[in-house]
C-alpha cells in the first residue's frame, strides 16, 4: 500500500478528464493536480519550449510527494515519448493508453486521431498504434481552436461555433471511413456529444485522459500501491493563473462540486527547485 497521492498535471483544465476517471475508479485516492492555465496552449509552442515547460510541470508535481505523475496533456505525452519514470516515479502520458484502447476497439483498422498541432506534428499516436497493429490505416488532424474554446466554455453541440468547427476539423477523416477516433487532448471529450453527432454513432470515441486514469489503475495495483485510506480520497488543484476561473471551468468537467481546494501559483513557486 502507499497512500501517497496520485499526481496529474496539464496545460489547462483538459486533465481534469483525467482526474474526473480517477475519481471514478479510485475512489479512495487523493489527487494533486497542476493545469498551467497561464501558459496555454502547449500545442503550438516549439518543441523545447513544451519539454522546458514539462520539466517544470513535473518537477512542482514531485515537490507534492506524489507516487504517480500522469502526463494528462496530449502534447506533453507526445514530446515526451513511451518513458515509464520520470526522477525514480513511475510515469505515464496519455498516448500509450489511449493507441491502445483504439486498437482493440477498431473494426476496420481505420483509426483517427485528432490533437494539437505539436501532437499530430510529433507523430506519436502513429508510431503507438503501429507498434501494436502494424496493419492500420492512421487519419490524422490538428484542431488548434478546441483547447481555447474549451478554456472559455464553449462547448455546447448547440453553438454554431463548435458545429462548425468540428465539421471543419472532422470532415478529413470522416471522408477517411475510420470507426475508431481518439480525443488526442484531454480537453476534447468537452465536445465528444457534437464530434459524435458529427462522426456518427458507429464511430467509437476514445478519450485520451480516461485511458490514461484506466492505465494508472492497473499499474497501481499492478505495483501494490493502491492506498490503505478507507475514506474517499480528496482532489488539491493548482492552477498559474486565476484560481476561481480554473474553478469555474472545472465545473464543468465535473457537472458541479469538484471534491477539492484551488490554490494559484506563480511563476516564481512554479519553476523554483
């Protein structure tokens, strides 16, 4: 047993889906969690400034005597790469959990992806899939407009805005026929009712962060590290900006009470150490 907390961290409030299936599944744990909604978006940043960024994410995260760090960000996940620790942790991002909940649901080896333009640049979700179906057929998009969109509440399927630009972003690769489409960011499953209204019924959405909450579930019990705490756990969010914002936002992650406290940080507390 280890009652340590599960860390998570993001460039925004996406994580939060993450978080959300922690709860869910590890009811018992508590959760530290960073969204650096100061510096959003990671996506269309160079790759050293993301991984500069990263390494800061991180290094506040282990500062909170954690015993997991999750990579809830697509775009961190992606530049990172396949790494199982991270300064003697166990680590993981969300693109591993999530090529591999796409391969076993996939019918017809038509797989979608759809992230940041640093995440489909990178890649990453190609290389995890093949390594697991070398036969599959990959389609990929960036959608550089759901993450701010998300950051500022617009989500409804009923906003003309979010139709169309999901049809914008989508048409690609519903003209491909794929049946399988990962939510490449964590902050994309705020618009899964109007993807899959968009995409169909029979294509089967896979949301990154709830793969990578799935993933932490089994390594944890893999390890025997679940905790002994026999209360439910409790969630500590930080954000690098507006602490009432994050948790206005957060709401909606959570359909309400979000089960934690929000504390603002600054820079300066943020890169220290």
């Amino acid at each position: 047993m280890d009652n340590r907390a599960v860390g998570i961290f993001d460039s925004g409030i996406g994580g939060l889906t993450c978080v959300r299936e922690i709860n869910r599944l590890l009811p018992h744990e508590n959760v530290v969690y960073f969204g650096d909604t100061a510096r959003i978006p990671y996506g269309t940043r160079s790759r050293s400034t993301i991984e500069s960024y990263a390494r800061q994410d991180m290094n506040f995260i282990r500062r909170h005597d954690v015993k997991l760090i999750i990579s809830a960000c697509g775009t961190v996940s992606s530049i990172m790469g396949a790494r199982k620790d991270y300064d003697g942790l166990p680590y993981t991002g969300v693109v591993i959990p999530a090529a591999q909940a796409a391969c076993a649901a996939t019918r017809n080896g038509r797989i979608g992806v759809i992230g940041t333009p640093a995440t489909i640049r990178s890649g990453a979700y190609g290389k995890a899939i093949r390594a697991i179906r070398q036969d599959a057929a990959i389609m990929g998009n960036s959608c550089p407009l759901f993450v701010p969109m998300a950051e500022n509440g617009i989500t409804s399927p009923d906003d003309v805005v979010v139709k169309e630009m999901t049809a914008r972003y989508l048409k690609p690769l519903k003209k491909e026929n794929v049946d399988t489409l990962i939510l490449g960011c964590t902050h994309y499953p705020l618009f899964a009712d109007a993807i899959s209204e968009y995409m169909g019924a029979d294509v089967t959405l896979i949301s990154s962060g709830a793969e990578a909450a799935k993933y932490a579930q089994s390594l944890l019990t893999r390890m025997d590290m679940l905790t002994g705490n026999e209360e439910n756990g409790a969630n500590t969010f930080y954000s690098s900006d507006s602490a009432d914002m994050f948790e206005e936002n957060a709401r909606l992650f959570f359909g309400g009470e979000i089960n934690g406290s929000v504390s603002e940080i600054s820079m300066d507390e943020l890169i220290e150490g």
